[in-house]
C-alpha cells in the first residue's frame, strides 16, 4: 500500500451514510437550523434535510452556508497559512448571531480531518451568539444562552490525531469512522461514471 492510500466515495454511499445518521440526530438533537461549511457541506446538508423533514414536523427546515477554506489557495494568501490557517471566505448576514439565538444549531461538512475548520466553525459562531446576548438584558441572558445549542455531523470523520477540539458536550455525529485515507469524494470528480466505476474496485479490494 503506498503512503496515502485513496478511498473514492460515490455520491450513493453519502446519501446511505446520512439516511442511517439521521435518526439517531432527529432523536438526540432535531435541529432548526442546519450550517453547511462550504464547499464539501453543501450537499450532505442538502440531503440531510430531505431526511430531517421527513421525520419531523419542520418542513421549513432550512440550511445557512458559510465558506470556510483551510487546503484551497486563495487570493491573499500565502503558501504558509494553506493546511494551517482557516480563511473565512463567506458568512451569515446581516445578523448572524439574532439567526442563532434560541436555536437547536447543526453544523454540518463532509469531512473530519484536523478538526481545525470545525474548530473554528463553532467557536466563531459561538462568538456571534455571544454578541447578540449583550443586546438583551442581563436576566434573560441565561435563559437564551441555554436555548441556544450546537452539534456537528460529518459524513466521515478521520481516525487520527486532531489539531483542534471540540467540548466534549458538544453533541458530534459521523456517518462513517475512517482510517487515515485520502477521500476522493464525487463532486470532484470530473468524470462521474469513471469514478465510480474506480470506487467499486476499491470496495471489491477492501472486502477481499
């Protein structure tokens, strides 16, 4: 095996890992609002939700996007600060923490790797949140604070050592626990029948 072994993922085994996930979300957490981290949490965010408002009576569940970049070079960024800075590229307006109040918050991405772009997902958002309680008055604050709530899924989540973390209390959901592979994932792809023609390939040598 070479030193990053890849592991292609067809858009057929996200849809699964998320339907399976689902439930257990619904019953723990049955968020009302999800945070898709762009680009890699838009489509689980997207498929999630069918599933969300299938089981649960908001149907007007809807998805926010930010657009957070820790691998991709960016205008105005260096070489140094890509794999080690997160860079905000896109955010909640005009007033994310008012969005967030009150609300049962699920952030959601493709994938957990360093666990630095999650990392920095919560703690600005908490941030938001945070700023938005100094505008009501002190007793209330409590109250709000506690009605307020996050949680995180992923669709896989790397077994490797992380270089951030989360609180332990924070609820956390993964639809597949991984090795340290390299995820090829099918929005990538170029050519999508190629793709999973190499996925299923990959499947027969991991079962054999």
């Amino acid at each position: 095996m070479s030193d990053v072994q890849h592991w292609r993922v067809t858009y057929n085994d996200i849809h699964n890992l998320i339907r399976k996930a689902t439930p257990k979300i619904v019953t723990e957490f049955n968020p009302d609002l999800m945070i898709a981290i762009g680009g890699g949490g838009f489509f689980p965010a997207r498929v999630m939700r069918t599933f969300l408002r299938e089981t649960t009576e908001n149907k007007s569940l809807q998805i926010q996007a930010i657009g957070l970049s820790l691998y991709e070079p960016l205008p105005g960024t260096s070489q140094e600060q890509i794999g080690k800075e997160v860079v905000r590229t896109q955010w909640l307006s005009p007033n994310p923490g008012k969005l967030l109040l009150g609300k049962r918050n699920l952030i959601i991405d493709e994938v957990d790797d360093t666990r630095k772009t999650l990392h920095y997902a919560y703690t600005e958002l908490l941030k938001d949140v945070e700023e938005e309680l100094l505008s009501y008055p002190e007793p209330e604050r409590a109250e709000l604070r506690a009605a307020t709530r996050f949680a995180v899924f992923v669709v896989h989540n790397k077994n490797k050592p992380k270089l951030a973390e989360l609180p332990p209390e924070l609820p956390y959901y993964a639809g597949e626990n991984v090795e340290d592979v390299w995820l090829d994932y099918p929005w990538e792809a170029l050519n999508i029948e190629e793709h999973d023609r190499l996925a299923a390939l990959d499947k027969e040598k991991r079962v054999s």
